[in-house]
C-alpha cells in the first residue's frame, strides 16, 4: 500500500517546515505499518493555478504531482494554519484535483473512490479545526473517503507564540494523535482494497 503526503507550507526546501516535522511522525506510524510513504513539498514544484489536471503548459509540474496522487491509496494533505485558514498552497492543490470529479477509472468511478485521505495541520494560532474541515470537505466533494479521526494538529492557541519546532508544547498530544490517524487511514484503505465501493 502506498501514501502520499503532500507538503502545502509556504517554505521552499531546504528551510525546515514545522508542518513536515508533525506529518512526519504520521509517515512513520503508517511505515510501521508496511505502508510506503512518499512526502512531497508542493511549493518546489511549478503548480499553476486551475480547475484541470492538464493546462497545457510546459511549466506546469501538477501532472506529475497528479500522477503520485493516483498512485496512493491514501493521500495526507498536511498544510498550516494562516490567518485561521489552509495555506494559498493546499487551496491551490485543491483546485487542481477539483478535476478528479469528472475523471473515472476503468470502472467508470472517479478516480478517488476507494482512497482515504487525511489532513495534518500546524500553526502558532487557533484554527486547526476549521483547516480540517475545510480541507476534509474538498477531498470528500473529490470522492475520497475520510476515516473517523483522520487528523492530527498542533497549535499554541489564541494569539503569536512559537512554532511546533520551537517548543514541546503540545507534542505528545500531537504525536499520539498522529499515531490514530496513521492507524486510522491504513485499516479503512485496507478494508477499501479488499471491498471497494461500487
């Protein structure tokens, strides 16, 4: 079984992402768990902005990024919190896989059927259940299916404070939970693979 986490923070490699340390520990609950993880740092790759999987453009790299997509039973959107919200970032990914609703696979579903997905959020700031349903409302809108306990965050609560690489604040909690989601995503993409939908 396969995963993909993609990476929506606003930091280019190498610049360390606080949002990569906490999916991390999700990787490697799911690696426990045979499942091969791949992380990828979307914004170190050309995505245009679109509803289509396809613009058309040399320097467009989402085809590529969709390819992964597609080859993952379960996909981890793992982005942080900015002004309450998902970054630019997750919500351009987003958009581009809006067009996995009209694409199908060789059974005539879309192609997200009988995919789990799931959301790692961070952020010095409150917001991180907002962020989650957001981001969990889209991916269900594409057709992926979405475990109970799906998520794990990390906040510092109300106001500034120091990021997730900063302090121990709040790790246990963060990484504990990560640990459900890992466990969470695997069982539901394994009982899809043996008994798909439709």
């Amino acid at each position: 079984m396969r995963a993909l986490i993609l990476n929506c923070s606003l930091k280019a490699s190498p610049e360390p992402s606080n949002t990569q340390a906490l999916a991390d520990h999700v990787a490697a609950a799911m690696v426990e768990r045979g499942v091969a993880v791949e992380s990828v740092r979307v914004v170190d790759h050309a995505v245009l902005p679109g509803v289509e999987t396809d613009l058309d453009e040399t320097s467009d790299n989402w085809p590529a990024l969709h390819e992964k997509v597609l080859a993952s039973e379960i996909l981890v959107i793992a982005t942080p919190t900015w002004l309450g919200r998902p970054s630019s970032v997750t919500q351009r990914v987003l958009e581009r896989m809006d067009a996995m609703m009209s694409e199908t696979d060789d059974d005539d579903r879309p192609v997200a059927y009988n995919r789990v997905a799931g959301v790692v959020v961070t952020g010095n700031e409150d917001g991180a259940h907002h962020v989650i349903s957001e981001v969990t409302g889209g991916l269900n809108d594409i057709g992926y299916t979405i475990p109970g306990q799906a998520w794990t965050y990390w906040n510092m609560g109300p106001g500034p404070g120091p990021s997730y690489a900063d302090t121990d604040h709040g790790h246990e909690w963060a990484e504990n939970t990560a640990k459900t989601m890992a466990a969470n995503l695997c069982t539901v993409a394994e009982a899809l693979t043996k008994h798909p939908m439709g």
